[in-house]
C-alpha cells in the first residue's frame, strides 16, 4: 500500500513542482484551453507560493506527486463576480489555486485525497468556506470542484493575456453551530 499524505512545500521541492506545473500547461494546451498558456503561473509564483508557506505537496511514496497553493482571503479578483453572485461575501476563505498533478500519477483518483485534505486543513484553521476558479474548457478542474461539494457561482477576471475569464466555485461548509 502506497503512503500517501500532503505536506508543506519547501525550497527543495520547487523543481518538481515547476515540472508538474510544465505538464498541467502543456496537458491544458492539448485540451485546447488557454488557461496557463501565457506564462503563468511562472517559476517566481511557485517560489512565493513556497516563501509564504501556502504552496502544499502531495507525496507518494516519498515522491512530489502534486502541489496546491492554498491561500487565506482575500482573493482580490474575487471581489467582482459576473453573472452570479458568491453565496457568502462576510466569512474568510481559503482560494485553492495552481493545483497540478504529476502525469506519473494521473489516472488514481489522488486529486479527491489532496483536495479533501486541503478542505480539512481549512476546517481546522475554522474556515469553512473555500473558492476556486478555472477556465470554461478545463474540464478537469470542473470535475473536480463539483465532485468535492463546491457550486459554480458566476464569472470572475483573472490576469491573463489570453482569456481572463474565469468559472468561480465556492464551497460553503456549516460551521459545528450550524449543524
């Protein structure tokens, strides 16, 4: 049986993490979406990502299987949303952004454990509320939120020289006084 867990990214992993990166553009560039085709996220992101200490890893066996930034709000090209409308606009929130898994480990169903743990992660720092966004042809993304609870809520910008638009999700968990 494989380890499995998600850790905290450090220095060292920044090369397996540009990688992963590299493989997600070019799998979003085979799908026909532009997201991530003008440069971003680029190798200075990944590296502030893991200066802040939001940048998260998936391990398997010992290996960088995937990375996730996952970030404290607020997100401000979330603060206008088209389209819709956020369901909650006064609790904080984590973003979940930049989440890639490496081609090696594509096909396990590993993005529902990370993405599980990144929520959880969340609860534990007592946020119960999460967002997303991705491009109306990432259709991975899409599968993804919708199959971990998070509802499409309208259109927000983003920067990107291609296509700025981008799909926004929320998951909006009840709180131990709500259940």
């Amino acid at each position: 049986m494989a380890a499995i867990y998600i850790r905290k990214a450090v220095t060292e992993d920044f090369d397996k993490i540009n990688a992963i990166i590299s493989q997600a553009k070019k799998l979003l560039k085979a799908d026909g979406s532009p997201q991530w085709q003008d440069g971003h996220p680029d190798a200075q992101t990944i590296k502030d990502d893991i200066a802040k200490q939001v940048m998260w890893v998936l391990i398997v066996d010992g290996q960088v299987a995937g990375n996730a930034a996952l970030i404290l709000s607020p997100e401000p090209t979330y603060a206008t949303i088209e389209a819709g409308e956020w369901a909650d606009t006064t609790s904080d929130y984590y973003t979940i952004h930049r989440i890639a898994l490496s081609s090696q480990f594509r096909g396990q169903h590993l993005t529902d454990f990370f993405m599980s743990n990144l929520i959880s992660m969340g609860i534990q720092a007592g946020v119960f509320n999460f967002r997303l966004d991705t491009h109306r042809l990432n259709k991975r993304v899409q599968h993804i939120a919708e199959k971990n609870g998070f509802v499409q809520r309208g259109i927000i910008h983003v920067e990107d020289a291609i296509d700025d638009r981008r799909l926004a999700y929320e998951l909006n968990l009840p709180r131990p006084s709500e259940k």
